[in-house]
C-alpha cells in the first residue's frame, strides 16, 4: 500500500535556528510520536523505537532513519525504514524550508509504502492514522524548535 502526503507548517524562529535543530538527530528522534526509546549512530543516522496503533494492530516498531540535509537547497530530506509485528513501513520526506520576515515556512511532503499486517487494516484507517502522525511529527518540530530557541534567547 502507498500512501501519499504534504503539508505546511510555519515556525516563528529564523532559518538559521531552524535548519540548526532539524540537522540535529537528537532533537529529531525527540519530535516523533510515541518514542519508546532512539540511538544516534553518528549526524545523519539513528534508530528509534516508537509505539504504533492502527486499528486493531498494536505494538512497538524500530526504524532506520537517515537524515539527508542538502543545505544549498534549503532541503532536508529523511528515509526511514524499518517496522514491527511483521509489518514493512519505507517512507521518504522532504521538507523545503523558506524564511520569511524572521520566521521559517516548511513545505513538506512523503510518501510511505507499507507492508504485511499494518497495510491490511484497510486504505482508510491506516491513512488517517499516518497523517495524524506525520502532521503530529512537523507540529512537534515546530513547537520543539520554538521552545528551543526560547532557551538561548
């Protein structure tokens, strides 16, 4: 099953402080919903553990995650794969990221393909879910990297 998303989510901190929290993995695996437990490998790469309910369909599932930040093009780019409970999940998203008066705008966009028990629940139950976790995610950063910056301020 493929699924398919985008979005907007507009950050009241400067692009700079953004790009600096959204390279940073430790900061990232944090913004995840429902995150059991995550290990950072090196800058790029972590592992992270979340707890995922679709339906009837319960249980932890680890996932590889790869941050790819291209930052010429003010992009950041992110490959996860992994999944749990004999379930496949390989989802790939990019958020691009603009600055506008002091503040920055991500547009972001994914698209994950899942596999085994999680993608028979049914089309409609899973893409409900997965947006509220995508959407939950972004909302996350944005609240993470406000809070961040209030800190330093």
């Amino acid at each position: 099953m493929k699924l398919q998303y985008s979005g907007q989510e507009n950050i009241p901190v400067p692009y700079d402080q953004v790009w600096a929290f959204i390279t940073d993995p430790r900061k990232i695996a944090t913004c995840l919903p429902d995150v059991q437990s995550f290990e950072v490998h090196d800058d790029t790469h972590l592992e992270v553990t979340v707890r995922v309910g679709v339906g009837p369909v319960r249980g932890n599932f680890k996932f590889k995650i790869e941050l790819q930040p291209d930052a010429a093009n003010r992009r950041m780019g992110v490959k996860i794969s992994g999944g749990g409970l004999g379930s496949v999940v390989d989802l790939l998203a990019s958020a691009d990221l603009a600055e506008e008066g002091g503040q920055t705008r991500l547009d972001w966009k994914g698209e994950a393909v899942m596999r085994g028990p999680v993608a028979a629940v049914g089309g409609r139950v899973l893409d409900v879910q997965a947006q509220k976790l995508i959407s939950q995610t972004f909302a996350n950063v944005k609240t993470a990297a406000t809070e961040s910056v209030g800190r330093t301020a």
